[in-house]
C-alpha cells in the first residue's frame, strides 16, 4: 500500500513518520521546496519529541521520502490531507488554504483511491471536496474519510502511534474494509460513523476540553477569594463517578496556541450561521480571554505605579512543553505586555535558541536558567518544562532575595510554596 501524505507541517510529519514506521510505503509531499530539502536531510520544519529520529531511521530504510511533485500521487492506494489549517489572528480558519492546495491534486488520483482528511476544518468540508472531485471524475470513483486528527505538541508521536481510539468517518463499507487495518496499528479501538459525524467530533472534543479548562480557571480565582485550595476542590470533583479520575481539570493558564480556539471559532460560524442562541459556546473564548491577564492583575496588584523598571526573569517561550513554537504563546503575549509597561525583562527556555527580531528588542535572551533569575524582582513560571522541576527556593533566593514567583499553574508549589526568601504566588491558593 502506497501512502501520500499532503502538507509537511506538524500533523503532516508526524502522520508520515508513523506510517513509515507501522511499514507502509510513505511519501511526503508539500508545494515548499524548501520543507522538502530540509525534510530528505532529515530535518523536520519544527521541534517535536522524537520526530527526527523517526523520519532520519525511514529516510534510511527507504520507506519515507518527499517531493514536491503532485505526479506522486498517480499510484497512490491512500491520499492523506494532513495540513495544519492555518488560522488569523481571530481564530478563523483558513479553509481556503486547504482546499486550494488539495483539489488540483485530485486530476491525479487513481480510480479506487482513498482520500483521508485528517485536517482541522468545519463540517461539510469532506461533502465539499467529493463535489469538487466530481467536477473532474471523469468516471473515476474515489472514497472519501474523515480521520480527525488528535495531535498533542509535545506528545504526539506516543499520541498517533498508541492512542485510545481513531475515528473514521465513512460513506462504504470498501473504505472500513481498506483502512480498518491500518487504524488498528494505531488505536486500541476504532469507531465508524459518519463522515460529519467524524468531522463534528473533533470540534466536540476540542470545545469540551476548552470548556474544562476554562471551568478549572474560574474556579480558581474563586477559591482564591474564599479560602479554599483549587486543587483539593479539583481532587473532590474527580473522585465523583459522574466526573471521573482522568477529568481534564486542571487550574492554570489560558489555552492557547489557537487549536482549541480554532474549533470555538468554527462552533460559533455554526451559531451565527443557523441563528442559534448558545451561550454557553460563545462565552469560552470571552472566559479565556479574560484568565489570559490573571498575571497581569498580580503584577499590577504588587507594585502599581512602580511597574516601570521592574526587573522579571521568565521562564519559558514556548506555547507549551515538547514544542518550540511560539506563536499563541501565552509567554509571549504577556511580555509583550511587560514591555510595554516599562519591565526589564529575561528570559530563558531550553529549546528556544533565536527570537524573531520584535522581541529581540523587548526581551534578553538568556543563555542559562541562572542568567534568568539573577538579581530580578519577579520571576514568572510561564512555560512549564520538566528542565525548571530542580528549582529550589534556596537556588532562587540565593540570587534574588525576596523575590516575588508566579506561578500560573501550580508547577513548583511543592518546592517553594512557604519557604523563606520566596514570596510565591500561585493561581488557585487562598489569597
């Protein structure tokens, strides 16, 4: 079986390197000759966790290449289209990207090939390419089916190679008979449906998760005021049958990096589109919006008029662990902020080697977590990397005493929480 997969991002390398590896003859196809001559020496567009190893050991193997020739796919079993749909800085997806990207490609599909869409885009998208097909079949029959992706930056090789289940959203009983197989070698249980069925699913997921999330964030700041501590509130919650042990509740920052958002936004086009009045879908991104500035709030609470000058030392970039992205960062946002104010600001992350040139001039880069946090007012807890879990409060103090920590999401509570020379500060702790 020949595989050819469309769009050499994050989802798109990471569903190539794993096919490879699974055994299935691989192509990775993208219109950037640039992508691909890094990629065929083995280097992948961005950091993830064992990407590049994978794809270096296939490259090796000849089960995985890449080209940018659309020609590829006139002997290919499995069309994949797996694009990282981009999205503005509203949240809106750029569907158009996709599609135009995909459907000249379907002039070369063979008759009986399958067609995947593992890409992020609004139910109905699947519907809207079978018509486009159509247009230029020419009495070929192609299956189409919504394979949701289910990524997670920093984890994702683990998470498309053993996850708990993949979907498939299809319209014949030839495609389950196909892909069936080769669903197995990556989930422990499949589940057939619809194809918008299949499409819906990854919004419900993506809306729900946000929805935990921003729940766990107002409660917080609630418990805050009350006295209590979130995470035995949290603690009380899961060991409730109807929540669950593995709920995903969890106090700390705003999410980000637009993948969540990105499926509210799409949600709320549906609410607008079909004059629907859901409160609840439409006040997740306000909710989040606002827990975006819980750090500010303490800044601004602690030293007021005194916020020009003020040294901090940050540490992490990245919009999450396992990754070097920075777009959506949270970190990133609220430098900004800090620069603007008139901070001094440092800061260090164990992957993030270079900064593009607007932050250059805001932050210092620094070589060392010591650089970060010595001599500084504030020390912020913004990325949380396994790297920062040896902090100790006698390491911080001993380079700035007193200093004030925040810590959005509880990290190093364990750590620093009462000890002397440490005013620590967490989300979710009585004030």
């Amino acid at each position: 079986m020949k595989c050819v997969v469309l769009g050499l991002w994050h989802l798109g390398c990471v569903t190539a390197a794993c096919l490879s590896e699974a055994g299935y003859r691989t192509i990775g196809l993208d219109f950037e000759p640039g992508v691909i001559d890094n990629l065929r020496k083995g280097k992948p567009p961005l950091f993830e966790p064992g990407l590049e190893d994978m794809v270096g050991s296939n490259l090796r193997s000849e089960k995985l290449s890449f080209t940018d020739q659309i020609s590829v796919l006139e002997d290919a079993d499995i069309f994949w289209v797996a694009y990282d749909t981009p999205v503005d800085d509203e949240d809106r997806a750029d569907v158009d990207f996709v599609f135009g990207r995909v459907i000249p490609c379907f002039q070369f599909l063979k008759d009986g090939a399958i067609v995947v869409v593992s890409s992020q885009l609004p139910v109905g998208s699947i519907a809207a390419l079978e018509d486009s097909f159509e247009l230029q079949a020419n009495g070929r029959k192609v299956e189409f089916v919504s394979w949701p992706e289910n990524l997670r930056l920093g984890q994702a090789i683990n998470v498309f190679s053993s996850g708990d289940r993949v979907i498939l959203g299809l319209r014949s009983k030839r495609a389950e008979t196909v892909l069936r197989p080769l669903a197995k070698r990556f989930g422990r249980e499949i589940l057939v449906m619809s194809v918008e069925s299949a499409e819906m699913s990854k919004h419900a997921l993506n809306a729900f998760l946000a929805n935990c999330i921003t729940f766990a964030n107002e409660l917080a700041v609630v418990c805050e005021r009350v006295g209590a501590r979130t995470d035995e509130v949290e603690r009380a919650l899961r060991s409730d049958a109807r929540v669950g042990k593995e709920a995903y509740l969890k106090a700390g920052g705003p999410f980000a990096g637009g993948t969540l958002a990105r499926d509210i936004r799409m949600l709320s086009g549906f609410c607008e589109k079909f004059e629907l009045d859901l409160a609840l879908l439409n006040s997740i991104s306000v909710s989040n919006r606002n827990h975006a500035n819980w750090p500010r709030f303490q800044l601004e609470t602690r030293f007021g008029d005194s916020l020009p000058g003020c040294k901090v030392g940050v540490l992490g970039l990245a919009y999450k662990p396992g990754t070097d992205t920075l777009r959506r960062s949270s970190s990133i946002e609220l430098i900004k902020w800090m620069a603007s104010e008139g901070m001094l600001i440092r800061a260090f992350d164990p992957v993030i080697q270079s900064l593009p040139e607007n932050l250059n001039a805001i932050v210092n880069l620094c070589l060392s977590l010591e650089d970060a946090i010595e001599n500084i007012d504030v020390l912020i807890i913004a990325t949380p990397w396994p790297e920062f879990t040896g902090l100790t409060a006698s390491r911080i103090s001993g380079l700035s005493p007193g200093v004030i920590v925040l810590d959005q999401g509880r990290f190093l509570e364990s750590q620093l929480s009462g000890q002397p020379g440490i005013n620590y500060i967490a989300l979710g702790l009585p004030v």
